[in-house]
DNA sequence: TCTGGGGTCCTAGGACCC
DNA sequence: TCTGGGGTCCTAGGACCC
C-alpha cells in the first residue's frame, strides 16, 4: 500500500499561513518575473483562472475580484516544505519526497493492524497541526492509484480530503470516474493519441492491452497500465538519485540588447549553477550556454542558438567555468537583436576528485586551490553578507522582477512575523 | 510593455565493434 | 533469387513531471 500526500495549492497556502487577514480573499502566486500564474487560492480556481495564465492579460479581473498577487517565494516555500516532509516522517517510516509539495509513504502492511481509512485523517490533521498547510491524502495498492486517489480527495468534497481505494470495486469506480489526461504519466500529447483510439477514461486505459500499448508508446505506458490494475511496478524511492544536470536559466525583466549585459547574466547563472554543483558534492565537466529572443514578441527579429564547451578535467571551480562561459559567448552572440532568456546548464558530473588525464591532450587547465570556493560559500551561507565575482556585473537590470515578494518569515530573522 | 524554471526518462538512429 | 547476427555507445528529440 501506498499513501500520497499533496499540498494544497501549495505556494498560495505557504503565502497565506503569514496573512491570515487574506483568509478568505482569494489569492495568486506568480512565476519568476511575475510573468505568469503558477498557483491559485480555492476562489481564484472557482473564478475559472487556469494555471500558467499571463498576468498582464487578467490585470481586469484580477482588479476586480480584488486578487492579491504575491512573487513566487522559494526559501519561504522551501522551509515549509521540508516541515511538512519532517512531519510525514514521523508518521511512516519509509518516505519519498516526490516533489516540494508531495510525497509517497510506504504503508506495506499497515492496512492488517491499523484502519488505513483513519491513518489517512491523522495524517492530514497532524500536518494541519503541526505546520499549518492543508493537505489532500490518498491510499491505494500502487504509486499511479495513489496519486488518482488523491486527485479524487481534491476533487470531490465529501471524500473530506482523503482516500482510500481499499477495494477492487472502489478502484474501479474512480477509474471510471476520471480522465485518462489525469493519469500520473500520461499527458497532453499521449491523451490525445489515446483519444484518438477510443481511450477516453482511466478505466479505459485499464482495460488496454499493455503489449500493445508498449508498441504504441513506450515502457512507461506499459507499467501505467499495469499499476491501474493493482500491481505495483514502481517503487518507493527513499533515497533521492543523484543529480544529472544542473539548470539555472531566467527570462529578463528587460530585454537584454549589449553583449556586456549578457556576460553578465551567463556568469551570475553559471556562478549560481556551480554553487548548486558543490552542495551536491559532485564536479563536472561540461557547460552548455544558450540565448534566445521572445517567439512571442512577433516583430522582433528571432534568434535561438546554444553552444556546449568541455573542461579537460572535472571540476567545481566556479572560475573555470565562468571563463569557459564566457570564451563561449563569443562564439553566439549576435549583435542586434533583443534577448529575452538566457541559460546554463551543467553536465557530465563526477564525483571524485581523482580524474584520469589524456595522456596525449596537452593540458593547459589550472590547478584551483579549493579553499577559495570553500571560503566564499561559506561566506555567503553565513547570513552576514554576500561576496560575488566582478563578471557577474553589479547593476543587474536585466535580473528578474518580483514586484510582490513577501518576507522571507522563516528563513531570515529581520523577516521574522511579528505578532501585536 | 508585459507570457516560468528545473528536472527525468525513453526511443530511434547512426557510428562503430567483432 | 538469395548477402549475418549481436552488441555498445552516443546524441537528438520528444514526452512526461512538478
């Protein structure tokens, strides 16, 4: 057995838990660069504002239902995250932290000593209690049942916020209920196709032959199928995989046009990237950098390109890949057009220092002593101040805009709510 | 004027090996 | 007429997730 818990509009809860005056008004988090909507309150979603929405387009209602609109606050849903991750674990042992606002529990056996109807309500009061963020719970034989159980606990009121598909019959019953779009691993473009086959509903997607929906699709539809039938082909994931690549890439508040300011963007991301590189403890090797222009600005002339540049030897130096960077830029950049969106991207990760050179490649990387990045992280996590690299630039016009941010509450003691 | 960011996994196809 | 079989590695692109 498998729980899945949820967050509830989870950015608009974190917000509201530190404005309880906005109860019952509704409001909105925006993405970075307060571009677009990426979570509702209750009453935003029951005025029919869908996700991902631009905001400049709502402005009107947006006035005049009185919407609060807030920047998205990371370190602030971050912390709350992991408080509610931190609950959960005391509740089941076996926890997988799925996303920021969800995780799986393994129940595996809790179903014959205790009722799995009345461990879903503990969990989602002691969160309530505990942290102050509603939760949704589903429990069912498999991941992808849970995760369409717990779509069921959001979606109809009566179920109180969970469920537990303890039956076959039950089981069945959802699955005819729902979509086959709301199927964990089945999005826009594979519905479509499944549509166009006569697969309209979960349960349709159950009766499917498996074989054949390899052939069509892929592995992953197979064990879909599998799993809405009850037998369970993904695990609970306790330890988190080790990372892959690393991203760090933003759209501008303002349209970059000199090739100074682009340097500038490129280094702070690179700078930001290799950062996350040695909190995960890994080195690299590999940096690809890209730019483009908006394909939503339609009179602007458009240009996209991308380029990858290799180290010789792994590293986590963020020098090295700031210089790499840079070399890098030269060799995209285009004068005369107007950039909206940078990135960099980090690959090809080792994680030992020892590093088998090529014997016949003449090096010419430096030896970094690590000290220097030791000491700067340090400095930066101390909460005292900040030091950062001159090629990062200091005016940053082009960084993004986040008009509404709330303080940081529990994450920085000057932002710490204060009670009256 | 203004439209997010950060990830993973799978597959097909090409190059290459014996 | 008929031209093997089995494998690895890499990359690009596409799909998905939150």
């Amino acid at each position: 057995m498998f729980a899945l818990v949820d967050c509830n509009n989870f950015y608009a809860s974190c917000e509201r838990l530190f404005r309880p005056d906005l109860k019952h008004t509704p409001i909105v988090v925006l993405s970075n660069n307060d571009g677009c909507i990426i979570a509702r309150s209750a009453e935003v979603k029951a005025l029919n504002i869908k996700m991902a929405q631009p905001v400049f387009k709502l402005r009107h209602i947006i006035q005049q239902h009185g919407i609060v609109c807030f920047s998205s606050n990371y370190p602030l849903y971050a912390d709350l995250s992991a408080r509610v991750m931190c609950t959960l674990e005391e509740l089941a042992c076996e926890v997988e932290v799925y996303s920021i606002d969800e995780a799986f529990l393994n129940l595996k056996g809790f179903e014959k000593n205790i009722d799995l109807n009345a461990f879903a309500l503990q969990i989602k009061n002691t969160v309530l209690k505990n942290v102050g963020l509603p939760v949704c719970v589903g429990i069912a034989p498999t991941k992808t049942l849970a995760k369409l159980a717990n779509h069921g606990a959001k979606m109809y009121k009566a179920t109180n916020g969970v469920v537990y598909l303890d039956s076959p019959l039950r089981i069945k019953k959802l699955l005819a209920l729902v979509t086959v779009d709301k199927v964990w691993g089945v999005g826009r473009k594979i519905s479509k196709k499944l549509n166009d086959i006569g697969i309209y509903s979960a349960l349709d997607l159950a009766n499917a032959n498996p074989k054949h929906m390899r052939k069509l699709f892929s592995v992953n539809i197979e064990k879909t199928v599998s799993e809405l039938n009850g037998t369970a082909c993904l695990a609970l994931e306790e330890v988190p995989n080790t990372k892959q690549q690393i991203i760090c890439s933003r759209s501008f508040s303002e349209r970059v046009l000199d090739y100074q300011s682009m340097r500038e963007a490129i280094c702070s991301y690179t700078v930001r990237a290799i950062e996350k590189l040695r909190l995960e403890k890994q080195h690299a090797k590999v940096i690809t950098i890209s730019l483009r222009t908006s394909s939503l600005s339609i009179h602007d002339k458009q240009y996209a390109n991308s380029i990858t540049g290799k180290l010789q030897i792994p590293s986590d130096d963020t020098r090295d890949f700031t210089e790499l960077a840079s070399q890098l830029l030269t060799k995209i950049w285009r004068d005369g057009y107007r950039y909206a969106k940078a990135g960099v991207m980090i690959s090809d990760f080792y994680d030992q220092v020892i590093h088998q050179k090529d014997l016949f490649e003449d090096n010419t990387q430096k030896t970094r002593n690590p000290n220097l990045m030791k000491v700067l992280d340090e400095i930066n996590q101390s909460g005292i101040g900040k030091v950062s690299f001159a090629a990062e630039g200091l005016q940053k016009g082009w960084s993004m805009r986040q008009q509404f941010l709330s303080p940081a509450y529990t994450t920085r003691w000057k932002d710490l709510a204060k009670v009256w």
